[in-house]
C-alpha cells in the first residue's frame, strides 16, 4: 500500500478508534457514577472503549508494516523503548509495592508510560534523521 494512502487510513482509524474510546470511557464512568444499573450492564458497557483501544492497537499495527524497511525498524525501536521504559517503571514499582508499602499504581498508567515512551523516541529519531538529511 502506497505511504500516503496508509497514513490517510491510520488517521482516520485512530480517530475512530480514540473517540470510541474517550466517549465509551466516560460515558461509562458517568453511568457509574450518576445512574444506578447493574454491575453486568456496566462491565458490558466497558466493551467499548476496550475494543476501541484494541482496534487501534490493531490499526497500528497494520500501519506499521505498511511502511518501508526503515520506517518500521525506526517504528520497532521506538516501540522497545516505550515497552523497556514501561516494564522498568512496572517491575520497580511493583517491588515498591512489595517491599516499602508505597501507593498503587493503577495499571492504566502503564498504557500512558508506553506512548510517553514510544512518542519521545520516535520524535527524537525523526529528529535525527531530518538533521542528518
């Protein structure tokens, strides 16, 4: 698939797939905290902004193998990044948890710790790349 075309369809899958999410997860939130409905409906409700989030992980990844071979190496690395700085941060918080009884760390967080990850390096790889250009 040309790169143009690919992008134009990541784009527009990630949007659909982010404002699924965000409408899915507050809407949920909001039922929870406002409606009174059974703990099922709201666990069913919750579908929804977890399918939206897999279909972008999924969009994602399709994307990233539309791309040519250094795009997707550049892609991969920044991908190892995100999930090293992820599991760092995850493993020796968690021995925190264990060992020095500090505050939990809700596991929502790890997501957000991945696309920090991800996004900073794959910025300062295009960064990089256009200086050497």
């Amino acid at each position: 698939m040309e790169m143009k075309l690919a992008k134009k369809r990541y784009y527009k899958s990630f949007a659909i797939s982010m404002g699924l999410y965000l409408i899915g997860m507050i809407g949920v939130s909001l039922m929870r905290k406002y409606m009174d409905f059974s703990i099922f409906i709201l666990y069913g409700l919750t579908l929804v902004p977890i399918l939206a989030l897999l279909y972008g992980i999924a969009e994602h990844w399709h994307y990233v193998n539309s791309m040519d071979e250094y795009l997707r190496s550049r892609q991969i690395k920044a991908m190892m990044v995100g999930l090293a700085l992820m599991l760092s941060i995850s493993a020796s918080w968690g021995i925190l948890e264990e060992v020095a009884d500090v505050a939990r760390l809700p596991s929502l967080w790890f997501l957000v710790i991945f696309c920090v990850g991800y996004g900073v390096t794959e910025a300062f790889l295009n960064h990089r790349d256009k200086k050497h250009d």
